[in-house]
C-alpha cells in the first residue's frame, strides 16, 4: 500500500556539509515501511512540480516516525532543510520494493549519500542476529551516520583523501581488510555499484543493489527511471525495470550496470 | 434529429435535493459520449493501474493510454527527465510493451471501469501506425489517439506532425483501416497550427487532440553536459499552459472537429480556460504525477464552476469566449 499524506518534522539535525537529518510524524506510512524504500516529498514551491525522492533511513514503528537523511542538491531539498519542529510536508510512500533481509551474514556497503538506507537495514538485520559488516565510503572527514551504523554492525570506513579509516574506495577498505559476508547489501554511486556486482560476481556472493535514477511520478506509470534489466522485464516487456516500482532494489544479476 | 434532442436537454434541468442545479457534463466526441469532459494525458498514466491506487477510473470520462507500438520499444536511455521552473522535460522515447501485451493485459484492465478507452497509438511508418491500428479493430477500445507528435524518436513520430500532406496522408491511412473514431494528436512544434489541424480535418480525422509536448533542452551547469540523455525533451506542465490555450482556441476556429485540450492543466480553472477556448474535452498530463488525485479534482472542479456560473449543460460553455 502507498499513502499520500501530510507528515509532521518531529526534528531537523544539519549532520555533515550540505547532508540533513530529519524525522517526521507520518499516520500510515512508517507502519507500512520497509528498509530499502524510499518516499518521495513534496515541495511547498509551485514551480517545482515533482516530488523527490528520498530514501528512508530509520523508521520507529511505534511512534510511527521515520528518519531521512538528505543531501541539499538543488532547490528543492534546500526548501526541505529550512524546515523545522512542527512543520508540515506532503509525503508519498512507502515506496519502492525494499531489501530483501536473508538470515545469514551480512555486508553493507554504501557511499556518500547512498549510507542512509543501510542504517535501518543494519538495525533489521542485527535484530535478527545476523553478523553485519558495514563499510561506508566518504570523500573526508566529514563522516555521518557512522555512529548509527555502529549500534549494529562492524562498521568499517574508507575515505579519499585517507583523513579517516582506510583511504581510497569502499572496494579498497574490503580488500585492504579481506572482508567476507554470505550476502552483500549496497547503495551509492554507479562505479561503485558496478564493483561491488563484480566483486560479488567473483567471489560467488549474492547482492542487492539499490540504484538511484531521476523520477517523475515515483509509482511505476511514467517510465521516466528505468535501468537496463539482463531478462525481458514481465512489466515492461523490453530491457528495462522501473527503478520507482520493481526497485529502488535490484538482485546484481538482474540488471546490467 | 441530435440537435433536437440537444436543445431539449438545455431545458430539461431539474433540482436536487439540496436545491443545487443537475448538471449535464456529459460531452460527445465523433459519437462516443464520455460521462465527463475529463481524460487523462497519454503517457502520463500508463494504462491506470498504478494510478487506480490511489483514485477512481470510473469518475473519469476517458482513460487515454501511453502509446503503444506493434512490437515492444525500449524507449531511450536514462535519465529520462529533467524538471524545469513549472514544468519538466522528458525523452521517454516511447517505452512500450507492444500492443500484443498491451491487448492481453491492459485492455482487460480497463474493461472493469466505467470510463471509455482511449488507444494512443505510436509508430515509426504509416505501416507500423496501421498494423496496431488493424490490431485494435476487433477490440473492446472506443477510440483510437494517433500519435503523430512525439518529439523524442528519431524516426516518424514528429515527422508526421510537421508535414501537412504527409499529417493528410497518414490520416487517411489510418482512417480507412481504423473501425473506432480516430483522434489526431497534433504537435505544437509548427509555425501554425491551424495549417496542421485542417490537414488533419482534410484526411478525415475524427477528433484532434492537442498540444503534445514542445520542445525543450535543459543544459546542467555542474556536469556540463545535457540534463537528459536524448539531449532534447518534451517540456510539459503548467509553464506550457497559456501556448495550450492559444493553440487550442485558433485550432477550434479553422475546423469544425470536436478539440481535446490539453498542455499544463492542473486545475478546475485551468481546465475552463480550455473549454472556454474550444476544447470539447480537456485532458490532464505532467499534474498526474505530482498529484495523483488531478483528474478527479479537475472533473469535481468543473461541475463546481458549472453550480456556480449556473450553468446546467457543459455545450454551453464549449468555445463561448470569441
């Protein structure tokens, strides 16, 4: 089920250069949330017609909350983080199909801001006492979510410029340290993503990689983010798969990077 | 005999319970009578399903599906789209199933609604238009949109919509072939649109349809490179609404055939100005996809202007603005 709904900024957190942490008071969409998916918000702006997509990056169940961390791009997500406790912003979600959270060990791997979804999944996947390994790759010091990550995984970081962790790539941190995992979880940056299929590949690891694409209607009906798919896609009928609806979350054998 | 009947109906309204005036918003395209003057935009809708989540088929007056070739389309590549200030662009390309799927799954779809189906129809020749045309004959489809206006395949497409004798010529084509009325969708990338819209009108087409998209480019200053992939885009929104209109109001003047408006309408009130202007229907596109609820609100919209401007039969509000 997807809802279209006014949420609540319970908080907004400015946590690294030009990346925000916000939480707002949903009615049904964090009941309803997976880890992996994403929603997409609304600008208050009438010139800015579409919704933006962003992944979901904690959710509270209880209180039915959930956390996303952003990174100011363009005018709309700057609107986004002028706002404050006890405004109000058009959401749709839950959206997207999510990770699939296989009972064995596990290795998240995520870049820049492809981190955020990896949070919630660490949390899934810990409370289901998987081994989790999370490596989280940054351009400099400026890290975040690092101390999230850590409430439930190994977390591993590399940096470029090497101010923190191992420097290079995330690929670098994994050989340097010879990480192993029976399933591999990633988000972030296409070069990225396309190392960790092949990594994958070599080592006979599975893994699910989120992608990201330019959305418009984020419901699967305007075929504006699609991504190359190896097999002739059921929906489709072509080589494409829609990013909004049979992803955000792709099985690295699905897809061709 | 129609006229008779016509003019009956203007007198015939009566009141409900709460006083307010029935209004009659039914509205009749080549003979097809669609229950409101709302449809929706090909290509902005897919074929429903994923909008019917989240509103009712059965409140619209037409479904106008995303077009669909003889065999499958991959479409171009990503990215797709691009925002611009009250609008966006897109290069889709296309994308589509094939009309095979599209007749196996679709159609059955919208045959559990009560609404009237609208084919878009793409190809890259006259041969490719009347092989889904013929595919169609023999289904349950009320009317057939030619897309003759996409700017964003290389081949055919737009080449039919800029061309006068070669707009005529497909026209006629698909005509002698189609067994539903055929509605021409005409693009706003030509000097006069009214040179267009009669050669639709001279090869026969039932009903027009415009604008489809204009043609846009939008550069991105930090990669320095194009926003989207094919380069160029269809721009779409509420920033193409007033050329729409324009549009729509010289096309209503040089022919004679029903107008289905659309370009940028995301409102009751935007929806009127078309209507006011010419358009016998309107169709809602770009809104769709920041408000999924549009089409319904814009038919609500309508019959709450017809209550206030007391206005019982939509006719009489189709091109009254001179």
């Amino acid at each position: 089920m997807h809802f279209k709904e006014t949420a609540q900024v319970v908080r907004q957190d400015y946590i690294s250069t030009d990346v925000y942490s916000i939480w707002l008071q949903t009615n049904k969409v964090a009941a309803e949330a997976k880890a992996g998916q994403f929603v997409s918000l609304y600008c208050k702006d009438g010139s800015r017609l579409l919704p933006r997509p962003i992944s979901i990056c904690q959710i509270d169940k209880e209180k039915n909350r959930i956390c996303l961390v952003y990174r100011v791009a363009g005018g709309g997500t700057k609107e986004f983080s002028r706002m404050h406790a006890g405004d109000t912003v058009e959401i749709m979600g839950p959206l997207g199909n999510g990770f699939t959270i296989k009972d064995r060990s596990a290795m998240l791997i995520a870049g820049g801001i492809g981190i955020p979804p990896m949070v919630e999944l660490a949390k899934q996947l810990h409370g289901q006492g998987c081994n989790v390994i999370a490596v989280a790759g940054y351009r400099n010091r400026e890290v975040f979510l690092d101390k999230e990550l850590e409430k439930y995984a190994h977390v591993v970081i590399a940096t470029e410029d090497g101010s923190v962790g191992v420097k290079g790539n995330v690929m670098d941190a994994i050989e340097e340290q010879g990480l192993k995992a029976e399933e591999i979880y990633a988000c972030g940056p296409m070069p990225m993503l396309r190392a960790i299929k092949e990594f994958a590949l070599r080592e006979g690891i599975e893994a699910q990689l989120s992608m990201e694409e330019k959305m418009a209607c984020g419901i699967g009906a305007c075929l504006a983010c699609v991504c190359q798919s190896t097999d002739v896609d059921e929906h489709t009928n072509v080589h494409n798969k829609r990013v909004c609806k049979d992803g955000p979350v792709f099985f690295a054998n699905e897809i061709e990077l | 005999m129609a006229n008779t009947v016509y003019v009956w109906m203007i007198g015939c309204y009566r009141r409900n319970k709460e006083g307010k005036v029935n209004m009659n918003t039914t509205v009749n395209l080549a003979g097809v009578e669609l229950k409101n003057p709302v449809m929706t935009a090909s290509g902005t809708f897919g074929s429903g399903s994923e909008y019917s989540e989240f509103m009712d088929l059965n409140q619209l007056g037409a479904v106008v599906t995303k077009g669909v070739a003889n065999i499958p389309w991959q479409g171009n590549a990503a990215p797709r789209i691009a925002e611009t200030s009250c609008g966006m662009l897109n290069a889709v390309g296309l994308q589509n199933p094939g009309v095979d799927l599209f007749v196996k799954r679709d159609i059955p779809f919208l045959r559990k609604f009560d609404t009237k189906i609208i084919v878009n129809v793409c190809g890259k020749s006259v041969k490719d238009y009347c092989e889904v045309v013929e595919r169609l004959a023999d289904q349950p489809v009320d009317m057939l949109e030619i897309n003759v206006s996409c700017p964003n395949v290389k081949e055919g497409g737009i080449a039919f919509g800029q061309d006068p004798k070669a707009l005529e010529n497909i026209t006629k084509e698909v005509k002698s072939k189609a067994k539903q009325p055929v509605i021409m969708k005409l693009s706003p990338n030509v000097t006069d649109i009214t040179v267009m819209a009669k050669a639709a009108e001279a090869g026969g087409a039932d009903v027009l349809s415009l604008i489809n998209t204009l043609t846009g480019m939008q550069i991105d200053i930090n990669r320095q490179c194009f926003a989207i992939a094919n380069q160029t885009g269809g721009l779409s929104g509420p920033a193409i609404k007033p050329v729409a209109v324009r549009m729509v109001y010289q096309a209503a003047n040089a022919v004679s055939l029903p107008i289905i408006g659309m370009g940028g309408i995301a409102s009751a009130e935007d929806a009127m100005e078309f209507i006011l202007a010419g358009a016998s229907a309107v169709a809602v596109g770009t809104a769709n996809f920041y408000n999924p609820m549009a089409t319904v609100e814009v038919a609500r919209g309508i019959e709450d202007y017809m209550q206030r401007h007391k206005v019982d039969n939509i006719q009489n509000l189709i091109g009254i603005v001179k």
